[in-house]
C-alpha cells in the first residue's frame, strides 16, 4: 500500500484548517485515513503547526511519501532535516551525539528567527498603533479648537444680545421715566 502524508482539509468556507493525515494515496482527500500527526493553521499569524515529531519521523522513515505542502511543512517543523541526520548516523558519517548537537543548533536558530519575525510583527503593530493614536490626538486638538471658537462665538453672540436688550429696556425706561414725569408735573400744574 502506497502511503501519503498530506493535508486534509477541515473548517468552513472562508477559513480553512487542515489535519496533517496519514492515508493511503488512493483514499479521497478528506476520506479514511490511517493516522492523524498533526493540524496546520494558516489563518494565523505566523501560520500554527502542531505536530507529532515522533510520528511523522516514523512515518516518513518507513517510505510514507509526503505531499509539496506536507513536504514544506515537515521541512519547517525539522522531521526532514532530523530523517537526514538518522541516515548519516546510520553510514557512519557522524555520531548520534553529533547529529543532536546539529537539529539543536539548528533547531535553536530557526527559534531565533521566528522570534525576531514576531517581534518586527509586534513592533509594526505598535508603530501603527502610535500613529493612530497620534493622528486621533491631533484630530481631537482640532476639534477641541472647532468647539472653543463656536462657544466663544456664542458667548459673544449672548453678550450682544444681552447689550441689545438692556439698550431696549433703557430705551424703553427712558420715555416712561419722561411720561411719568411729565404726569408729575402736570399734576403740580393742576395743584
């Protein structure tokens, strides 16, 4: 039986995980499968792998061939690289104790650059973050001065008012005063 390690695809329409399978090749994409070693999720960012190690090193020693995209996130998660190293340990090349010291160093570079991908991710993030802020503070200080201007308008439109009002109440004051007096004097007339 020819063996697979590929994708099957689960989730809804527009967001897609997938279950790392073992299957046999001629089983359909989502069909039976022998094993499950892992999820990939590419909505993520960066994009989750959750892998079964031992497994997939498994499979992938006993002949299971794995797909482009399989075969691309084996490569990233080191099951390949690890398969090399078993060979070269397996001819001699190199000791086993060796070979750990290679996937560890590799292993603890390809940590390092994640890090510094999520940090630049985490430091755009910020930046963008700081300039919205920046723009909304600005915005506000705008606003703040819109405001100011359309109160201080007010006030002074209240403060006119308020002068036309007592002008027209004194205006109005100063022919009742002359009548009241002219009543006065015309009653001192008639005494």
């Amino acid at each position: 039986m020819a063996t697979k390690i590929r994708l099957a695809r689960h989730g809804h329409k527009d967001y897609a995980y997938y279950h790392i399978v073992v299957a046999d090749s001629r089983s359909p994409r989502d069909g039976k499968i022998i094993e499950r070693i892992g999820s990939y999720n590419p909505n993520t960012n960066p994009a989750t792998i959750n892998l079964n190690f031992e497994r997939a090193l498994y499979w992938v020693g006993v002949g299971a061939q794995p797909t482009d995209t399989a075969r691309h996130l084996l490569s990233e998660e080191g099951v390949l690289l690890c398969k090399h190293l078993q060979g070269g340990v397996a001819k001699g090349a190199f000791s086993q104790e060796e070979a750990e010291k290679r996937f560890a160093a590799w292993k603890s570079e390809k940590a390092a650059k994640a890090g510094k991908i999520v940090k630049a991710e985490a430091d755009k993030k910020a930046a963008a973050q700081k300039a919205a802020f920046a723009q909304e503070v600005e915005a506000n200080k705008v606003k703040a001065a819109e405001v100011l201007k359309k109160r201080q308008a007010a006030s002074e439109a209240l403060a006119a008012a308020a002068q036309e009002a007592a002008k027209e109440a004194a205006e109005a004051e100063s022919p009742a005063a002359e009548e009241a007096s002219g009543e006065e004097n015309s009653e001192e007339a008639l005494a």
